[in-house]
C-alpha cells in the first residue's frame, strides 16, 4: 500500500439522515433514544488501509448487508469489498489500493444494519469522501468547504407557498387511489393526476425539486391509475402504473433496482418517471425496499430487483435488471391465475382466483409459514399447520408487512404469521407464528370481524370494518396507531377522529405504510403516525401525529416544463408557480451519472 505521511479522509458531501426513535412516556412527555447512526467523525482510515465507519450502537448485519458498497466516483467502478462487523464499527476492507486524490462514495442502504434489538437502520448514507496527503490537506479543506456552504443555500420551493392551502376534499379523488410508502404518500385523482408528498431525497416524487414536501405536490401528465404498495425500499424510488396498462418508474436507481436494465447502462438517479420496456398490461404493481411484483391481465406474474433471498422468484439468486416472470410452485412452469400480490423487506405472497395463497422468498420470521426458518426461492401455498393441515383458503384480500403477513377471508376475519414482536399479529401475543394465527377482538375479547379491507405496515397493521370504523395493532412509538397514545397494543385499538374526542366511523379506503398512515373518508383524506418527512401532507414538520390529521392541497398548482439534451437526459426543469418560477439545473459526468441539481428562482 502506498505510503503517506499522514493519512486523512476527507468528508466534503454528507447526505444523511440521522435516525432517531422518538418516545413518548406515559405523561407525554417526549424522549429521544438515538438508534443507528453515524458519530460527527464517521470515517477514518485504519494502517491496513480498510474504512472505519463508526456508529452509536453495538450493530449487527442486516436483511440488506450484502447491498453495501463503495464507488470510485471518479471512474464509476463498484469497487470489491470486504465487510466485517467490530461492536459498534463497520470495517470496509478494499480489494484494491484507495488513490490518493479520487473521490469515493460509500453507500449504507436501509435495514442493511440493525442494532442487538433488532432495530433496523431505516435511513440511506451516501458517505462521499477523499483520500489526500498531509500537504495537501488544508487546501482541499478549504475549496469543499466552500462547496458546502453553496449547497446549503439550496432553496425550498415549500418555503415559498405564503398563501394558506385548503382541505383536500374527497370530490378531488372521487373513484380514485390512496397510497402510504416508507416515507412519502400519494393519492391518484379520477382523472389521473397522481399527487404525493413526504421524502424526496432521491427524487421519489418525480421532480427532484426539494428534499421534502409536508404537502401534496403534483406530477405532472402522469396519467396513473394505481400507486406502488412502497418504495423500492420504500428506498426512495417510486412506480405508477398508467391506464394504459404499463408501468414508469422513477428516483434511486443503484444497482439496478427500478427494472430499467443493468446499473451499468443506467444513472443512479431517474428524476422523471420513466417506462419499464417490455412490461404492459399490467393490473397491479407492489414495490418494497429493493424489489418489486406486477401482475399482468393474463394473470401471470412479473418481477425485478433483490432477489438474494430468493423474494423476486425466479432461479438465480442475485439481481434481477429487467422483468422476469415468476416461476411456479417448486420451480415448476409458472406462476398463473394470480390476482394480487404484496411485497415484504424479503418475501413475497399472492392471492389466486380460488383464494388460495403462495408465498416465496426470505422467512427469517417465518413469513413463509412451512413451520420453519428456511428461505424459498420458488413459491409455494400457505399451510394452516404442519404438513397433513389443510391449505389457507377462502382469502379475498392479502399484505405484506416488513416481515409478516394478513389475509382477509371471504367471511370477514383476519389471519396473520410471521414476525410478531411488536404484536403486529394482533393475537394478544408477542410470540413469531409459522403458520396463520387469527387476529383478537378489541382488547383481546372475541375476534375481529366484518372486516372489509387490510393493510400490513412496517411492524404495525390497520383493518377497515364494514361500518366505517378502523382498528389497528402493533408498534406504535410514532403514533401510527393513531389511537392517541404512542403505547403499542397486541390486539385491535380503535382509531381515533379529528381532534381525537371520538372515533372514525366513515372511512371508505386505508393504506397503511412504514410508520405512518392515509385513509379517505366520505368528505376527506386524513393520516397519522410519522411526519419527519412531511408524510402526513397538513403543510407542517411536527414529528408525529397520534390522531389523525387532514391532508391539504396547494392553493397554487405547479407547471413544469422539462428539457433534455440531445441524449435525451433530463437538464433542466423549469416550474411555473403562481408569478413565481423556478429552475433546477442537472449536471452530469461523462458516464451521464447525475453530479448536482441546483435551484434557483428565475425572472
């Protein structure tokens, strides 16, 4: 290895989201627990020439440890690591020398890290840095110093909407979709707009404008019809599927996750949505973390992206660029007369015309529900027990959570298995099921039903009953419950209304996502639980909400103008706001990766 008199790492762009868990005691008095994440001196450089990365916890591997990785940024090679886990240090070993004056980007992706309880890294790092000599090291200091400053007076377009914006009424959304994500929210109006907010760190919302929006922005001559179940990863990308049957895809693109083909002939970023070639007639997409299902109108089932654990459902065990159609049970043909599918952190389930239900892919909780521990890459049908039980039947209605699942039955009641330590199976219990457990009664009496509709978030779990009311169990420490406490509960809680003197009793749709939630009702859309990243959509950044909130919409619609280049890459988009406009500016190096995308108010 080369030798420098003093070696130094220089972090000149650090894009990171600190993740924290907010707790609220019983009086409401608010308490911060730090999780996983990084000390202010994150990186530092060991004699062997292996990275330090430190972090605030003792930390283990995560479901998405083989996914991190670090670039030269200057060539834009992947280069082979080696990683190891030390206490509350992650060591990344390089198989090559680090040169001294390139720039590297260190990415550590979501749930790729958890801590000893099992608390997962729920934020992305880009840890972009520079090996320099000692000489040289007060001058690079200097200019990247300069650079940081410039970027941080990057304006935000949501600053500059003085005007107070009106309720969002369901006559906007009439017949329409409501969509809950990791972090960001959506609804799809009857004539096709698509609308979102919350997280837009990698241009998940379809513009790249801000890094948040706390309300609803539009997208432009999108023309959806449905809304992914999460990111790709809820990882900050995003897909719509369009009336005519195809599917566009947009935001984080590393690896290849969007579908749009190798890494290799893609940018890491698509900030407009973009079409997935040879995917059409597609009736229903799910997406979450770094792989995604659609289901075609023949019935036959698609998929692309992560398939480490075999959750995509094909044969190779890596990473899947392009759609392949999912394989049948044991391998055997394929995957037919399917009519919906959800996604997990690492599985995958579908529901048939018979009602009958295939699961496939990682079961570290037993998500798979064969009564062990093993991971699937092919599907197979879920089992009420050992192996001379009868198959789960009579199921109208499937979802994913992070790692368990919920079928609905044809005569109303609630079945769930898999992970179940935060009570996200509503059995009164907090043991990990193998096989389907029925879902308790309010405060564990009898057993829920009349329900008509089910949706599995992160470690939590919502269920619409057939009078309008909704009733949620599991995790609850940002309030996404919404029962207007942060305490979690292990059989159903009713959800509160506005204001949170009485309950919902007209609620017509519900979403649930990774800690926060949307419902419309006959007059509104409301939402609860996590607002870190403006997920809520009530044009505020208050931390959480434990009853629900209203949705509201800008009193001044956006228009866009978007302009390319001559190799069709996207330079520049220009919004017209009100008498107001703006342009974000891209610039790209040579391998057409997106460098910088700057704003600024024009005349």
């Amino acid at each position: 290895m080369k030798k420098y008199y003093s070696l130094l790492i220089i972090l000149f762009l650090l894009v990171i989201s600190i993740s924290q868990l907010s707790l609220v005691s019983a009086d409401g008095v608010n308490q911060q627990k730090e999780l996983i994440a990084p000390e202010t001196q994150i990186i530092s450089i060991l004699e062997d020439s292996s990275l330090k990365v430190n972090l605030k916890n003792i930390i283990r591997e995560g479901n998405f440890f083989h996914l991190i990785r670090l670039v030269d940024f200057d060539s834009n090679k992947v280069i082979n690591i080696k990683k190891s886990i030390e206490r509350d240090q992650l060591i990344i070993s390089p198989q090559i020398e680090l040169k001294d004056g390139h720039d590297y980007t260190l990415h550590i992706p979501p749930y790729s890290l958890e801590d000893i309880n099992g608390e997962k890294l729920n934020d992305s790092y880009f840890l972009k840095f520079q090996i320099v000599s000692n000489e040289s090291a007060k001058k690079k200091l200097l200019i990247e110093s300069i650079s940081q400053n410039n970027n941080s007076k990057i304006m935000s377009l949501n600053e500059s909407a003085k005007s107070l914006p009106s309720t969002l009424t369901r006559g906007v959304l009439e017949h329409g979709e409501i969509y809950a994500g990791i972090d960001k929210s959506g609804f799809i109006e009857k004539n096709g707009n698509l609308w979102l907010w919350g997280s837009n760190e990698m241009g998940q919302l379809g513009d790249f404008i801000t890094p948040y929006s706390n309300k609803p922005v539009q997208l432009a001559g999108t023309d959806v019809v449905s809304m992914n179940k999460g990111f790709t990863g809820g990882t900050f990308s995003s897909y719509a599927l369009k009336t005519d049957g195809t599917v566009t895809a947009f935001g984080f693109n590393y690896y290849g996750f969007l579908g749009l083909g190798p890494a290799g002939d893609q940018t890491d970023f698509v900030v407009s949505p973009t079409p997935i070639s040879g995917l059409s007639n597609v009736n229903n997409i799910s997406s979450r973390f770094y792989h995604t299902l659609a289901v075609k109108s023949n019935r036959t089932v698609w998929g692309w992206g992560d398939n480490q654990r075999g959750q995509v459902g094909v044969d190779r065990l890596e990473l899947i660029t392009t759609p392949e159609q999912i394989k049948g049970v044991n391998g055997v043909g394929n995957l037919m007369d399917i009519i919906a599918v959800d996604v997990g952190e690492i599985h995958s389930i579908a529901l048939s015309s018979t009602g009958t239900v295939y699961v496939w892919g990682g079961n570290n909780h037993g998500q798979l529900a064969n009564g062990s521990l093993n991971d699937e890459s092919f599907p197979s049908k879920v089992q009420m027990g050992s192996s001379n039980a009868s198959l789960l039947t009579g199921v109208k209605a499937i979802s994913a959570g992070d790692n368990f699942n919920l079928v609905l039955k044809e005569d109303g009641t609630v079945w769930g298995w898999g992970q179940n330590d935060k009570g996200q199976l509503g059995d009164g219990t907090t043991v990990e099921r193998r096989y389907p457990v029925q879902v308790k009664g309010p405060n564990g009496v009898g057993l829920l039903n009349n329900v008509i509709a089910i949706s599995g978030g992160s470690n939590y779990s919502l269920a619409l009953k057939s009078d309008g009311t909704v009733w949620s169990w599991g995790e609850n420490s940002m309030g996404q419950l919404g029962d207007g406490t942060t305490l979690g509960k292990l059989t159903p809680t009713q959800v509160k209304a506005i204001g949170g003197k009485s309950f919902l009793n007209d609620v017509i749709k519900i979403d649930a996502g990774n800690s926060h939630s949307i419902a419309l009702t006959s007059s509104s859309f409301i939402t609860w639980g996590n607002n870190t990243e403006g997920q809520l959509g009530n044009d505020s950044l208050i931390s959480y909400s434990n009853i629900p909130v209203t949705v509201l919409q800008p009193s001044i619609r956006q228009d866009y103008e978007y302009i390319y280049d001559s190799a069709n890459r996207l330079t520049a988009i220009i919004i017209h706001k009100g008498n107001i406009s703006y342009r974000r500016d891209f610039v790209y190096d040579s391998n057409g990766n997106l460098l910088s995308a700057i704003t600024k108010e024009i005349k």
